[in-house]
C-alpha cells in the first residue's frame, strides 16, 4: 500500500453490530478473571515507578510506533506520559526527535491492554487523559469480539476516569465505541467527524492525506466513579448510578 493510498476498512457491516449491546452489557455483568502475565504487572511497576502520585496521568494506549506519546508529553510537560504497545518492533523505531530531545517524562512500555487496564484499575489508578488512536478495527462481521468496545476488559476502560478519546477511520467503529462507552457510563456519548490539522500519529496523518473522513469519540469522565462491572447493566438500562468521589 503505497503513501495517502490508503483505504478505509471494508466491511459487510454497515451499521452497529446487533450484538453489540449484548455483548457489553454481558461483559459488564460477569468480572473479567483472566490471570495476569507477570511483564504485564512488571510493565505497570515500570511505568509508575517514581510517580509521585500527583502529576497528572496520561496514557496512550496503542501507541505504535508512538510519535503520539512524544507529542503529548511536550504538550505536558509537567505529566507523566505512558505510551503502551504489544509490539516491541513498533515502541523501538526510529522516533522523529533525537533521544535527548524526547520528553523526560515519557514512558513507553511494552504490554497487553488487556491487563495493563485492568492493572491501573486495581490500583485506583484515575487518568488526567487517555488516548485510544485508531485502534485495529476488525472489521469483519465475525470479529465483533477483537474489537475493544466488544471485548470483556472494556467495562474497565471508563473506570480509569480522565478524558477519553478514541480516533478511527472507520465510522461503524467510532459508533459502536460511543455505543458501549454510553451502557457503561449512562452518559449521552457520540461519534463526531474529526479533521486533524495537526496529525497526532503516522496513521492518522496517511487516513488524512488519503482524503480520509475522520471520526472521534471523545468523553470527559472527570472524577465520576463507576464502581465496578455491574454498573452497566444499570446503565444499559437506564438507570444512572454514577457516585461523585
Ligand atoms: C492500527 S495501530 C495504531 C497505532 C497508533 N495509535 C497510530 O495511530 O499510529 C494499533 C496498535 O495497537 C496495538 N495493539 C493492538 N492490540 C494491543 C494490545 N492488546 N495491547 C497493546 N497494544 C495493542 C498494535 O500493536 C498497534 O501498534
């Protein structure tokens, strides 16, 4: 695939997923058990280590080759910055800036999502901003599941608190996120249209100069507590049970 070629997902799916609701109101409801693997819990001691439990928190979840992190921790300067990635190759490529010009306060670790959230999250961890920039989208119709919104350690995103923000090319994906973030949250969530003036990530930037539309959900979940999974299901039906801390 060649540079500003590139091609939004295509998918015999062209709206919500019907299953989706159930999906997550199904992973709200039953707490997600999985064991831990030991790099995940060190990756999170890695990333704390040294925070002194003020500065303000920001994670990018999925970061790639994390030219996002970079941005963002010179945009805070005074927040610790956790750049997160499955792929080692991806974390350690070149970056656009000379290593002692990288920001100080910058961390990026490699881990599984699937428990570093979960992590952060058992140790009343509440983000200041949290970053989810073009997931993979799985678009086929029996992928439901891949997708982070459908997966059963979603219910423990919007616990982390903090100001949410998901980016996709792919408009189904944008619609189905607000979707779930709305059960668990009780709160009126949409997908915008997005222009990036200023890409934030390689991805973004080639979506964009390949004439792209563009799509975010972006949530200020401030200091509300959502207690735990079973929340959801209240949510889902209506029913808000948000606590102020
Ligand atoms: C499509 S790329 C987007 C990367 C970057 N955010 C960007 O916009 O350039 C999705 C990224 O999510 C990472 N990823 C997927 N599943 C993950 C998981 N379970 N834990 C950590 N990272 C994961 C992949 O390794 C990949 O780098």
């Amino acid at each position: 695939m060649s540079y500003a070629n590139s091609r939004i997902p295509s998918s015999a799916q062209a709206g919500v997923h019907e299953h989706l609701a159930r999906a997550v109101e199904r992973h709200a409801a039953a707490p997600f058990r999985k064991p831990y693997a030991t790099y995940n819990e060190h990756a999170v001691e890695r990333a704390l280590e040294g925070w002194d439990g003020r500065a303000p928190l920001i994670l990018d979840a999925g970061c790639g080759v994390a030219h996002s992190t970079i941005q963002i921790a010179r945009a805070n300067p005074d927040a610790r910055v956790i750049g997160v990635d499955q792929s080692e190759d991806r974390l350690s490529r070149r970056k656009p800036y000379p290593e002692a010009l990288l920001p100080g306060k910058m961390l990026l670790v490699r881990a599984d999502l699937v428990d570093f959230w979960r992590l952060l999250v058992d140790r009343g961890i509440r983000l200041h901003a949290h970053y989810i920039l073009y997931p993979n989208p799985w678009p086929k119709i029996g992928h439901l599941g891949r997708r982070w919104h459908a997966h059963p350690v979603f219910p423990f995103v919007p616990r982390l608190g903090g100001r949410l923000e998901m980016r996709t090319n792919w408009q189904v994906y944008g619609e189905e996120f607000a979707l779930a973030l709305g059960l668990l949250t009780g709160r009126s969530v949409s997908c915008e249209s997005y222009e990036a003036e200023t890409p934030l990530t390689p991805f973004e930037r080639k979506y964009r100069d390949s004439g792209q539309a563009l799509y975010r959900v972006s949530l200020d979940l401030g200091d509300v507590r959502l207690d735990g999974p079973a929340e959801a299901v209240h949510a889902s039906a209506g029913i808000q049970r948000e606590s102020q801390r």
